[in-house]
C-alpha cells in the first residue's frame, strides 16, 4: 500500500506542477522532475514490478528542456532496453497535464529514423493494430483497444506516441 500511496502522490504532484514548471528553466533537480523520478523509482520497487527482474524504469520530464509529454517507462529487457525502440508499458503525460495513459506502446525514435516520420507513423499504427488484435484479453481488464490516445498535441515528439 505504502508504493501505491507515493506512486499516486508523486504522478498527481507532476500533474499539478509541470506546466509551472516548464515557465522555469529546465532542471533534472527541480521538485517536478524529482517528483517524476520518485514515481519511477516507486513503480519499480512495487511488488509486481520487483519480482520481475528483467523490468527497468526509466523516467524522462526531457534533456536540457523540459518535455512536452514526460513519461515513465517500464522496459523488459527480453524485448528492449530503450524508448527508442520495441515494445513497453509507459505512462505518457498528456501536454497540457490534463491526465495521464498506462499504455502498451512502441518506441518511435528508431522507426522514424529509418523510415521518415509520414512512414514511420503509418508503420507504427499497423503494428500497433497488430498488437491489439494480438491480445484482446486486455479489454476484460479495462484497457481500451481502440488506438485513441489524445496526449493533447498537434506535432513533435508527443503525436508520434500516438501512433
């Protein structure tokens, strides 16, 4: 119960003061930024993601700037070591701090690099039907399958999640 309480109070303290923050100068030491990190770091000593040990968290509010759309990741070493590549779980920050997705997303960096952004989207969209397809279990657990994520975006980094 204790992670529960400081992975809630750490994601609603990033919800409540991001948008503060990026009026700021970026700051990896900055209480958001901490904050962000404090509910990675709590996600992974969870006891669901502790007794997994091929899972790494790593957590990103940007480098240098502050990003549009933070973001906590869950990568399982069997399938990547990056956001850049892959598939994981991620939590994604909406732009505006409006909420935030649990989603089971891909990494966009690698794909756009090879094929261009217009390509690199279409390619993610089609693997991301193919995945959704692949396990529609997930709808008797909540999870929407629809590919509908709106992170409150209109270009960047942030609309190529939503592919």
């Amino acid at each position: 119960m204790a992670d529960e309480n400081v992975i809630q109070k750490n994601l609603l303290a990033v919800l409540s003061g991001y948008q503060g923050a990026r009026s700021e100068k970026f700051s990896a030491n900055h209480p958001v930024a901490l904050a962000l990190q404090e509910a990675a770091r709590a996600l992974e000593t969870s006891p669901p993601v502790a007794k997994r040990r091929t899972i790494k968290l790593v957590a990103s509010a940007g480098k240098g700037n502050w990003a549009t759309v933070p973001w906590i990741s869950l990568l399982d070493e069997r399938e990547t070591k990056t956001t850049q590549r892959g598939v994981y779980v991620v939590f994604l920050f909406r732009a505006d701090m409006s909420g935030v997705y649990l989603t089971l997303n891909q990494g966009v960096t690698e794909p756009k690099e090879k094929l261009g952004r217009p390509m690199a989207r279409d390619a993610l969209q089609g693997r991301a039907a193919a995945i959704r397809q692949r396990f529609p279990e997930l709808a008797k657990h909540a999870f929407a399958l629809d590919g509908e994520i709106d992170l409150h975006v209109e270009a960047g980094l942030g609309a190529d999640y939503e592919s």
